[in-house]
C-alpha cells in the first residue's frame, strides 16, 4: 500500500517509487542541486538506498515540479543535506509549498534537528534559494570560491532549516 500524499491547496508531496526513475530522470539538469539520479536496480545505488533516505516527488495538481530528497545524512549530528530537482525555476510559490510539505515530514519521522543546503550564487542558484527561503530555510552565510560551476569557482549560499523552526515559521500547521 502506498503512503499517502501530503497536501496543501493544490501541491501535494508524495514518495518515490522506484517505477517513478524515468520521470526523476527528466529533471532539467541545469536546476539540479544534487547527483543524478541513478538507476534503482542498481545493487550500489545510495541514491535510493541510504541512511534516513526519503525521495519525494512535488506535484501542483497532478502537474511534476520536481522531487526533493535528503542526501547525506549524520546520526552524530542529527543534520541531513537537502537535494533537489527542479522542473523550472519560474515558480509561484507552488515549490515553495512543497519545500515546506517536505521539512514537516522529514522533521516529524526523522531524528534530526537540521536540514541544510548549498546553492550556487548563480543566477539560477540564487532563484532558487528564494523558493527555499519561501518554504521556510533561512540564509546562514556562504562558502567564497567554493565549487566550480560552468569552468569557475562559484561562492555557495549556505541555507539552514531547525527543528524549531517548525513551530515559530507556523510549518507545523
């Protein structure tokens, strides 16, 4: 039986299957802010399969915006890593939605306090830490020169979401 979604208005957030890979696949690259994803057949694929791993795909209607995922994850820490993909950065608040939908389930059955992302400070990069900001992370600062996008070193916006934020920011609604 299948998990149901969680839903706010029109946007919805429901978990990966393994038969949903083809449409992971078909995220636009050029908006992915994690690996690619790999195929879950694979007996060495993380992708899938790794410490409090929770692959979610965000729908607007039953329109794909992308999928939202926690990446490395650190038990002594109680922090995760967000990855994401991305349909298209022209959002209207409907990823956001989904961004929110994503911190409450994975803060409310998971055991960590922090979820955290770096963003290039590209332009892309830029919109796209504004929809995480809307769903609720906040900006904590940013690594200079730290990761080479397009043949450059590129400063990294580094974005933070606490547990306590959930019920200051009103996400626990």
């Amino acid at each position: 039986m299948d998990a149901p979604a969680l839903t706010s208005g029109d946007v919805s957030l429901e978990l990966a299957q393994e038969s949903d890979w083809p449409m992971l696949r078909s995220v636009v690259y050029g908006f992915t802010y994690d690996g690619e994803p790999a195929d879950p057949s694979a007996e060495t694929s993380m992708w899938w399969r790794h410490l409090w791993g929770m692959v979610a795909i965000v729908r607007h209607r039953e329109r794909f915006l992308g999928y939202l995922r926690n990446g490395y994850s650190s038990p002594g820490d109680l922090l995760t890593r967000l990855q994401a993909g991305v349909v298209s950065l022209s959002d209207d608040g409907t990823l956001a939605t989904g961004v929110g939908l994503y911190l409450r389930a994975l803060l409310w059955h998971m055991p960590i306090n922090r979820v955290c992302m770096e963003v290039p400070a590209t332009p892309e990069g830029e919109t796209f830490a504004a929809i995480l900001c809307q769903g609720g992370f906040e900006r904590e600062g940013r690594y200079p020169q730290h990761r080479w996008v397009d043949g450059s070193l590129q400063d990294v916006a580094i974005l933070g979401f606490l547990r306590g934020d959930l019920a200051v920011r009103g996400i626990a609604g």
